[in-house]
C-alpha cells in the first residue's frame, strides 16, 4: 500500500520543502502538518490487522503526532530563522533538507509510536515460521515491529531530503544547472522523484519481512 502512491504523493511536498525560497515557520509546518496526515493513513492502512483500533485511539495518535511534527517544524524555522535568512542559492537547499529531516525523522517515528500504539500495549499475532499454526498475542513481538519501524522512519528521510539537495549544490558549484527556470525545477522535481524511489525500498529492507522472537 505504502509504495503504490509514496513516491507521487510526496514528491510535492518534498519539492516544495527543499526548493521553495524564503519559507516562513508557517508555511514549512503546514507542509509538515500535510506529510504527517499523509503518514498518518499510510501508518492506519499498514497497521497489524491483529490490533483493534477505535476512533479515539485514532484521533490520539493522530493528534499527538500532529503536534509533534509541527511543534519541531515552527520550532526549529523561529531559532534558526536568522541563519536561515542568511542563506542563499544550495546553502539554503541544503540547511532546508537538515530542518526537513529534523522535523520528518523525530515527528515519523512519533507518528509511528502513536499510531499504533496498541500493537506495543496488546502485541501480535505471532505464527510458527510456515504461517500454519497462530499461537497468540505477543507483546515483545510487538514491541520489536514497531521498534524497527520507528528506526526505518529515521533513515527515510535523509536520501528523500539529503540526495535532491546535495545534487543541486553539486550541478550550481559546477555551473552545469541549466538557466531556464523551467529546465531548472524540472531536474530538480527529478531529483524528488528518484530519491523517493529508491529510499522507501531502502529503508524497508533495513529488516526482514517476517522477524523471529524467541520462545519464552
């Protein structure tokens, strides 16, 4: 579910996160505010389906990683707003994609933990290793899943962000962007999209699909 739409989805925000000039607190934390609703489905639709929700549980998790996200987002953009003004061109491409990650990496993984949270608290279904006997809940297998998720959550990012912005620091030291303004955001859209292709993937394969726990 996550990869059908993760790359078109987030390729505007993303792009509009690193290259857009001059960003207020505001404007960054509705961005932010966008991608963690975004994560937010993405973390309901890809939770254990072994885990009941209700819709407080949702609005919860929901709110909190909301909150979260933004708090780090106008946070960060208000102490660092006169660095920022200083910058310009790459350096400032550059110093959005660390404040980008900032935000994105400790709010996704909050996002993570709150979402789904009963996972940790009532664990899950745990099976032998051919999937032909459930044996029952288990809470450290819960724990774990949601352990390494957050983890991944704290990788994905820095390619998404990191390799668009390095890449046009790169292509303006050595005066190869191209002039037009059209050409220019193109490739740089180009640089959004190949780093969400490959950085999902990535991060997934940190840990195996299926993980063993030991017998207690």
């Amino acid at each position: 579910m996550r990869l059908s739409g993760f790359a078109v989805f987030n390729a505007p925000i993303v792009f509009l996160v690193l290259f857009t000039p001059n960003q207020s607190p505001l404007f960054n934390t509705s961005l932010q505010w966008l991608n963690q609703t975004y994560n937010a489905g993405m973390n309901y639709g890809n939770r254990n389906a072994s885990s009941n929700y209700t819709t407080s549980d949702l609005a919860k998790g929901y709110t909190g990683a909301v909150v979260t996200s933004c708090g780090i987002a106008f946070t960060s953009r208000m102490l660092m707003a006169r660095q920022l003004s200083a910058l310009r061109g790459p350096s400032y491409v550059l110093a959005n994609a660390a404040l980008g990650w900032l935000s994105a990496a400790f709010a996704g993984a909050a996002n993570l933990m709150l979402m789904r949270f009963k996972e940790i608290q009532q664990g899950i279904l745990i099976q032998n290793e051919s999937g032909s006997v459930t044996y029952g809940k288990s809470k450290i297998a819960g724990r774990q899943a949601v352990t390494e998720t957050a983890i991944s959550r704290f990788v994905l990012p820095m390619p998404v962000l990191f390799f668009p912005a390095i890449c046009n620091f790169v292509l303006t030291k050595m005066r190869l962007m191209p002039k037009n303004v059209v050409s220019a955001k193109l490739l740089e859209a180009t640089f959004c999209l190949g780093s969400l292709s490959v950085a999902l993937p990535m991060s997934i394969a940190m840990f195996n699909s299926r993980a063993k726990v030991e017998a207690s």
